[in-house]
C-alpha cells in the first residue's frame, strides 16, 4: 500500500430537505447578526425569500454574481458588505455564486454560508478564483472555505435538467481526477467512488423526473462528496484543459466537462487502470469513458464540444495551452495525442474500449 497523507477541511454540513430552515440557527452559531446574502441576477428571488427569512438579521441581499469572479464585481461586493456593516454572507446558488462568497472572504476574512444550487462543488474547497483583465488566477486558502454549507435537496427542484446532468458529471469529474490524484487518499477514494455511483443512479431519474426529491438528495449528496475530493486532492489533464477551454475560448463551465470527460479519461485509461476499473464499477458499467459519454448522451447532455461554442480552428491552440504549466498526470502529456483528444471531443465521438 502506497503512504499518503490525509488532512481534513473543517466545514460544518447541514443535510436534507428543508435544511435551509436551519440558516438563522447557523448564523448565530457564527456568532454572527447580519448577514449579506449573495446570488446571480437570475436567483435573486431566492436570495429574497432567504433575506425574509432572515428577517432582521439580513443586511441586504447582492444579486450581482457572474461566472468567474471578475475582479470589479468582487471589489463592489465587499464594499457593499463593509457598507452595510455585514459580518457574515450567506451565498445562495451555483460555483458562480459561492466564488463571490470566497472572493469577500479573502479579502475580509468574513465567515461564508453556502447554500448549493447546483452540482459544482466549490462550496466544500478552499479553493477560490478571480478574474482580471481577462485572465482567471485561481489559489487555495483556508480563510475562503465556506464555514457551513446547508444542502437543501428542495432548493434544486429548479435546476433545469439538462443542467442537472452536466453539473453531476462535472462533479463527477473532481472525483475521476481524484481517483487517480498524485496525492490522493484511502478516504478521498472512498468518498470519489461514493460520490460517483450516487450521481450515477440519480442522474437518470432526475432527467426523468426533475421534481423527484430523492433523486435531488441522491444527487446532492454525491455533489458534496465529490466536491469534497476536488478540496482535498490535485486535479490533472481534465482540470486543465476544462480551465483551458473556459478561460481562453469562453465555453460555459459544466457543460465542457461533459464533452471533455470521457476523452481524458480515454486518454489516461493505460496509465490508470486501477482508478478506470474504480469510476467504471461506480458507474454500474465495464469501462469508465464509455460510460460517462453515455450518461450524458442518453440524458440529452451536449457530447461535442463543436455543440458548445468551440471552434475547429482553435484546437491546435486550445492543444499548445494544455501543454503550458501541465498539472501532475498519469499519462505524460504528448502535444499530438492531446489535439487527437481535442479532436474526438469536437466531433463527439464515443471513446474506443
Ligand atoms: P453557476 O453558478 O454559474 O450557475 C449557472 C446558472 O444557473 C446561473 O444563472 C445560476 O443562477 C443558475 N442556477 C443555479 N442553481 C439553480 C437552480 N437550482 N435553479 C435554477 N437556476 C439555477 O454554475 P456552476 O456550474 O455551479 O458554477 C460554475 C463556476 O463555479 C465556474 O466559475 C467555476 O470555475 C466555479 N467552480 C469553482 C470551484 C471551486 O472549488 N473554486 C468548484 C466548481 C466550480
């Protein structure tokens, strides 16, 4: 058995339906009274029944979170909290949203709650990203891991579900990485395969039936594992060419996981066989890319990154990047076979056993 080394985030988690009741209690907890409550412009309205929720102890609600964390967004974001004389914020949403949270915290150290919408994960990671002119610079720091994260499996009864299954397999990818991580872990191993089978099992049932609140809980609870394995553990090739695609081309986050996935996979299958063997049982299948493309194609998930906003004369570039600052992979990366990866993707072709 290989050594490793296993050290545990300290985030309190709030689970299952009607958690979000809990917030005011969780606030205090905090030791805190006034609380900002963050959100995209497009769940503002839940941002509001949170502020009424709150009552008094609501500062005021910022509804203005975008993908990325541009700098200038944060920057009115943390004025707005010091304006009102916030000492908390609750962020309500998807990783764009709780991205916002860790951006106010860094600066101001403010305790963050996070209450999840999507399958992104960021809530479990003290990993935070901003964006300035044009260019993402993404860290680590304890001072950003939200403190609490209610998961509330009814506050994502609204997510599209053609949204739901591409955010489960971009959860589904912090696990995958994780499962073959240079530095990863017996526990991060259990918790990736967990997190991969209840994402598995739930997906289908929620394309099938969105308002379906065991599957919602299902899903929401793989997301928390597997977002708990992109905190603990490094991510490879499929990190970084999913950071490549949506940094320089601009391709929306969830959905390039999706394409991307089971072409890494693919890529890395020689050189991981005991981690394939691993996500391919966690998937109820017999092998691991061929799987996810399945998952995805059967659910009406895009599989073809030409589907998604990219172009053909970008791959070559999108190929040269990847090779820039290469995170630790099974395989060595090799310029050619990473455009032939890239090429796949494009076209949406099934990976070969
Ligand atoms: P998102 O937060 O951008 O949400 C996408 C859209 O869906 C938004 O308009 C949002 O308001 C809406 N939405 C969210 N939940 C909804 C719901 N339940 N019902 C209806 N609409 C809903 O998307 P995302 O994929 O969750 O997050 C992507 C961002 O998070 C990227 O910037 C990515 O880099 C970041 N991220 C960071 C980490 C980390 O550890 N730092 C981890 C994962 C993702």
């Amino acid at each position: 058995m290989r050594g490793f080394v296993y050290a545990a985030h300290a985030s309190r988690v709030i689970f299952g339906a009607g958690a979000l009741q809990r917030l005011s209690d969780e606030i205090a907890r905090l030791g805190a009274h006034s609380a900002l409550v963050l959100s995209t412009p497009e769940q503002r309205t839940s941002a509001e029944q949170v502020a009424a929720l709150l009552g008094p102890a609501a500062a005021g609600v910022f509804d203005r979170a975008v993908m990325h964390v541009p700098i200038e967004t944060a920057r009115e974001a943390r004025e707005v909290a010091r304006s009102l004389g916030a000492d908390c914020a609750v962020a309500i949403g998807g990783g764009s949203t709780v991205g916002l949270g860790k951006a106010i915290a860094l600066d101001s150290g403010l305790p963050i709650i996070a209450i999840p919408t999507t399958y992104a994960g960021s809530e479990v990671t003290p990993i935070y990203g901003i964006t300035q002119d044009g260019l993402k610079t993404t860290g680590r720091d304890a001072k950003v891991l939200p403190r609490t994260v209610l998961y509330d499996p009814e506050l994502t009864l609204g997510l599209p579900a053609t949204m739901s299954i591409t955010s489960g397999i971009n959860a589904i990818a912090h696990a995958a990485e994780g499962l073959y991580a240079v530095d990863g872990n017996p526990i991060m191993d259990l918790m990736a395969q967990e997190g991969i089978a209840a994402l598995a099992r739930s997906l289908p049932a929620i394309k099938a039936n969105p308002s379906d609140i065991e599957a919602r809980s299902h899903a929401l609870y793989g997301a928390w594992l597997c977002g708990t394995v992109l905190g603990n553990v490094g991510m490879a090739l499929h990190h970084k060419l999913c950071h490549t695609l949506g940094g320089s081309f601009n391709l929306p986050h969830a959905e390039t996981h999706t394409v991307v996935l089971p072409h890494t996979l693919a890529y890395n299958s020689g050189a991981a066989p005991g981690a394939m063997s691993r996500i391919a049982r966690a998937m109820g299948g017999s092998n691991a890319s061929q799987a996810i493309f399945d998952l995805a194609g059967h659910n009406g998930a895009p599989v073809a990154l030409r589907d998604i906003g990219m172009k053909q004369g970008d791959l070559a570039k999108a190929a040269d990047i990847a090779m820039q600052n290469q995170y630790p992979n099974p395989r060595p990366l090799d310029r050619d076979a990473i455009l032939r990866l890239l090429q796949d993707a494009y076209d949406g072709r099934r990976p070969e056993p």
